[in-house]
C-alpha cells in the first residue's frame, strides 16, 4: 500500500509538471515563427490553456494568432481563434465585441458549408454566446444543433452534453439538466479527462443545490475543486469557490460563506472576470440579507447591478433588482412600481429562466398583498405555488435521485467486478515473498514508463528541432542556389546568346554553349522550386503544372485541361515527392507534345484510398509499348516512380495514350 502511496504521489506531481511544460513547449513553437499550420495550431493550444488560467494573456495571444490565419488563408485556424475571442469577450462582459467576433465566426462558416469543425464551432460560440447574456431560449437550439452535428465520441461530444445540461439547469429544467451531465461525466470519465470530469462534478451540484439537497451539492462541488486546484484551473476555482459558498449559506454557516464570497471577489477582480465579480456581490448581497444585515446588503446588491447594466446582464440585473425590491418590501418600502416588477418578469419569461419566474410570481404575490389587492395577490401565489412545484417538485427529485443511483450503480458493478480480479489475484498469490517480489516489478515497470516518456518526449522534441532546423536550410540553399548559381547561369547563356549573334550564328562551339546553359537553367529553376519548403502543399504543385503546361502546349495550339484539383485541398508533399511527381508530370507532358501528334491532352487529378492519382491521357496516334520500352524517357519515370513507392501504368493504342501515376500519401 505504501508503495502505490509514492506511486500516486510521484505520478500527480508529473502531471504538475507536465501543465508547465506544455505551456513552455508551446510557447517555443510560437517563438521559433514558422509562419506555417505549425504554429497555428501551437497558438490554439496555447490560448487554450491561457483562457483558464491568465485571461487577458489568452486575449493577446488571439488577437496576434487571428491576424496570423488570416495572412496564411487559413480559414480553419481562423474560426478556431475567433469562437476564443467570443469566450473571452463573453466573460469578461464586453458583449458588443464578443457579437463582432460571433458574426466573424458566422461568416466564416457560411463561406465553408462542407466543413464541419467550421459549423460546429460556430454552432458551439453562439450557444454559449447567448448563454451567458440570458437567452436561454435563443442559446438551446444552437446547442442542440451542435451536438447533433458532432457525433464523435471524443471530448467535445461531452463538453456539449454538459453545455446543453447547463442550459437547462439555468432554465430550471432539472431534470433534463442531470440527464446531460451525467451523460457529459460518463464519457469525461472514459476518456480519462479530468478536467471535463470537473466541470461535470461541478454542475451535478448546481442540480442538488437547486433542489435543496445541500449536503449533495457540498459532496460534489469539493470533489469539483479538488481537481481544478490541480489542474491550477483559476476560472474553475473560482466557480466553485463561489458555489460551495451558497452551500453553507443554506447551511446557516455563515462566517465560512463569508469567506468563500470574499475569496472569489478578489479572484474574480484579479482574472479581470466582471460577471463572476457581479455574481460573488449579488451571494453577498443575499448572504448579508440573511445575517439582517441590511445596508451591507443593499451596498453589495447595488455594486453588482451596476457591473450587469455595463455588461448587458440582462438576467443578473432583473434577478439582482428582485432581491433589492424584496429588501424594501421587508421594510415595508412603497418607492417600488408594479410597472417595474412586470417588466422583470417579462424579462424571465422571455429568456426562459423558470426558477426566477417563480421567484419573482412570489415578489408579485408579496407586493399585491402589502398595497391590499388581494386578488392579484392569490392569483400571482397559485402561479407560483404551480410552476414551483412542477421545477422543485418531488418528482423532479426522485428523477434525479434515480439518474444518480443508475449511475452509482454501473459505478458499482465496475468495482465488484475489480474486487474479483484483485480476489483472484490474492488467491493465486499464496506467498509474501511473491507478492513483494510482484510490487517490485510494478515499481520498475513505473519507472520504465516514466523514462520512456521522458525518452520520447526528448525525441519528438529534438525531432521537431531538426524539422525547423530543415526548413530553415532548405530555404538557404533555393536562396543560394537562386540567387549564386542561377544568377551565374544566366550571365554565362546571355553572354553565349550575345556572342553568337556577332557571330551571325557561325561558331557550334557557343551553340552548344548556349543550349547546355538554357537546359541547366531549367533544371536548376525545378530544382530550387522543388526545394523551397513553401511550395509543399498540392495546390503550389499543380500552379507550377500549370505554368509548365501552358510554356509547351500553347505554342503547339494543343488544348489542354486540368481536373479534379479540387480534391487536393490541405495535401501536402515532402521534397522526394514533390520533385519526382513533377519531374514524370513533365517527361509526360514532354513526350505527348514532341511525337503523340495529339490535338487535346487531359490531366487527372484524384485522392483516394489515401493515394494521390494523377492522369495524363492525349488522342495522339499512341506507340508500341514494348519498343518503346528500353528507352530512357519511359525507364526514367518508373525508376522516379518507385523512388517515392509510387505505381506508373503505360498504355498506348492507335487512338491516343494514357499515363497514369498512383503515389500513396500516409
């Protein structure tokens, strides 16, 4: 026991460690600026892991990353980095610039309609969005929508069971909430995420203390903190700091309460979280209500609707307004208006929040009884009574109680079912010595593991390191070669083609000078282009075909036609690849335009069964195959061919010829 002590120990704190390493492993992508989908994706993990823990770092980080995808035309990594910038906006309560960046990300989507990360991502934001500002109703269609469209079951399947159950807690459906989130923590816990594993915890006691089951909710919320502390997960901290501060509110704990509101006031001003600030005020507010502490609780209610009128809370403000009418209706206070508690209750109906709606049937109630109209008073008591009972009723409860047996119970029954492996194991082991002997293995075995991650992780890292360090010389050498041997290049043919026209073409010697020197230039512009790293992707390959196709064909008046290219979006080559496929594509091309006689040639293109298949087929008058065969064009292009373990087929009849290469891309 002893031993899996140290084991557990040694294994937390290098999942500590591994949080900072992360970060620095990221942050050295981005310093090395490749300027490629490289460091894109670095900058989308970076940011993140920076929206939990330093906020306004995470904002600085987007903004540079978004003006970095939008240079590239990476659209992917663009609408990635703006549903970050919605989130932070959201947060931080700047509602106008988080509408800015949402219909960025809209626009987005529209302009990909066969992209489905687009969508969802844009689907994700929206619902979100709309979330926090209160409209509920507004929010679940977009949430909904976006866990139909992903059907993976991954990480971000279970985020969005626990977004759409977190709707539905805010509009007082419990019992569809639990549903989610139990389904959310499910899948969290089988993809071992203990993040998500968090956040699910967290919201199961939202569900207990919305019922009033107090001692429930205080279970799940430490269970909920426990993790994010680990996780040094700020914004999550803070959350629970806040909630588990409710509990012992109900719990009459008040001098603890007290301290956890005060605890996440200061976080909430130090990560610059205004919402989560007007929250902890509003908790004060009601805690001080109950202390019968009057003017601080009007003083805490009054700070919090401020910081929501700035932020467009329209929620927090009405639910934050209710709680200052019903301090003046204790004391009995006739400055509040009916006008002005109808349209609070508007609001409610209108963004979908049924537990407040309640709340506020009870303030009206309250208020008709104090002015003397008594019918208004029982008529708004019944609606209350009504809805109250169908959000908080016994059934909703007993629902919620059986989600939560069912799952214990599969909890249970994985367990049992351990226990009997460990009772078997026990069985079999009938001797200490061996079962020293077996923890000694497990302890060796852990060490093995560790050091084999450190290994690989040493070797990914030093990987990566030579990759930038290839780019890099890749880049030197087409410059140099460009720029030295290209430039010499061409001053030896210009002065060549200059001295054969003084000598009215006389002289073979500075013929043969001139014509060696045009086809070394040629090589040597396919080998810098084959070399340069930014003309990896596809799409550069098929311009320079292009390029290629229209200097031979266009002279001889032969049409030609490109298809299928579009097909080839996001594939990329390395430089074996890219050089040799070119190379065939032009002895290709070369051979039909010199001796087919064609008229039209057609080039293919197609990705399938992850091999890129290129076509190049005339109407020419064809050639024997096998006479054809021994000489160097044909043997040079299969020899090209099986350099990058690609398959080339020759077929040729009297009615044109057909080269097709086929070239596997893993």
């Amino acid at each position: 026991m002893r031993y899996c002590i140290i084991l557990f120990l040694l294994f937390t704190g290098w999942s500590a460690m591994g949080q900072n390493r992360k970060l620095d492993s990221l942050q050295k992508i981005i310093d090395n600026r490749t300027r490629d989908t490289v460091e894109l994706q670095a900058r989308i993990n970076l940011i993140y892991e920076l929206l939990r823990r330093e906020p306004l770092q995470a904002k600085f980080v987007g903004l540079q990353t978004a003006k970095l995808a939008d240079s590239l035309k990476q659209p992917r990594w663009l609408i990635s980095t703006y549903t970050y910038l919605v989130e932070f906006y959201r947060e931080v309560g700047q509602v106008d610039s988080g509408l800015y960046y949402l219909a960025k990300t809209e626009n987005l989507a529209k302009e990909n309609p066969d992209n489905v990360r687009m969508q969802f991502n844009f689907l994700r934001a929206a619902g979100l969005f709309y979330k926090d500002l209160g409209e509920y109703n507004k929010a679940l269609p977009y949430a909904k929508a976006s866990l139909e469209m992903w059907k993976k079951e991954d990480e971000t399947r279970a985020g969005q069971f626990l977004n759409i159950g977190n709707l539905y807690y805010l509009m007082g459906d419990f019992q569809n909430a639990a549903d989610h989130h139990l389904q959310s923590l499910r899948l969290f816990e089988k993809l071992k995420n203990t993040r998500g594993q968090a956040y699910c915890l967290h919201s199961i006691g939202n569900d207990f203390f919305s019922l009033n089951q107090l001692t429930e909710a205080e279970k799940y919320y430490k269970r909920s903190l426990q993790i994010k502390e680990q996780l040094g997960d700020k914004r999550g901290v803070l959350t629970t700091t806040i909630s588990l501060g409710d509990v012992y509110k109900g719990l009459n704990a008040f001098e603890k309460a007290e301290t956890l509101y005060q605890d996440g006031l200061t976080a909430a001003r130090n990560l610059k979280l205004p919402r989560e600030e007007a929250r902890a005020l509003h908790q004060s507010g009601l805690l001080y209500r109950r202390m019968k502490e009057i003017e601080r609780a009007r003083d805490s209610f009054g700070k919090s609707m401020a910081i929501s009128k700035q932020m467009g809370d329209s929620v927090m403000f009405v639910k934050t307004q209710s709680e200052l009418i019903n301090l003046d209706l204790v004391e009995q206070n006739q400055k509040k208006t009916e006008a002005r508690m109808l349209d609070g209750l508007n609001t409610l109906i209108r963004t979908g929040d049924r537990r407040l709606e309640a709340v506020e049937y009870h303030r009206l109630s309250e208020y008709y009884t104090l002015n003397k109209d008594f019918e208004k008073a029982l008529y708004y008591l019944k609606k209350h009574e009504a809805l109250t009972d169908s959000v908080e009723g016994n059934a909703v409860l007993l629902q919620l109680k059986d989600l939560e047996e069912k799952y214990n119970s599969e909890k249970k029954e994985q367990e049992i079912a351990l226990l009997k492996k460990d009772h078997e194991l026990q069985t079999a082991e009938l001797q200490r010595e061996r079962a020293n002997k077996i923890i000694v293995i497990i302890a060796l075995i852990s060490v093995i593991i560790i050091a084999t991650l450190l290994i690989n992780r040493y070797r990914i890292s030093n990987r990566t390191k030579r990759m930038l360090e290839m780019e890099r010389m890749r880049n030197d050498i087409a410059r140099d070669l460009h720029d030295d041997i290209g430039s010499t290049l061409s001053s030896i043919n210009i002065i060549s083609q200059l001295a054969l026209k003084n000598a009215n073409g006389s002289t073979p010697h500075f013929q043969r000078i001139a014509q060696h020197s045009s086809r070394l230039m040629e090589s040597m512009s396919d080998i810098v282009w084959s070399i340069n790293p930014n003309n990896d992707s596809l799409e550069r390959v098929v311009a320079k075909m292009k390029e290629f196709a229209s200097e031979i064909l266009d002279p001889l008046d032969i049409a030609y036609s490109f298809q299928g290219e579009e097909t080839l979006h996001a594939l990329t080559l390395n430089v074996s690849q890219r050089k040799n496929l070119f190379l065939i594509f032009k002895e290709a091309l070369n051979n039909a335009a010199k001796y087919s006689g064609a008229s039209s040639i057609n080039i293919g293109f197609a990705f399938r069964e992850n091999q890129l298949r290129v076509k190049v087929m005339d109407n020419g008058k064809g050639f024997d195959a096998t006479l054809a065969s021994s000489g160097n064009g044909l043997t040079n292009m299969k020899i090209r061919a099986e350099s990058i373990r690609g398959r080339l087929l020759v077929t040729s009849t009297q009615q044109g010829t057909t080269i097709q290469l086929a070239v596997p891309l893993t």
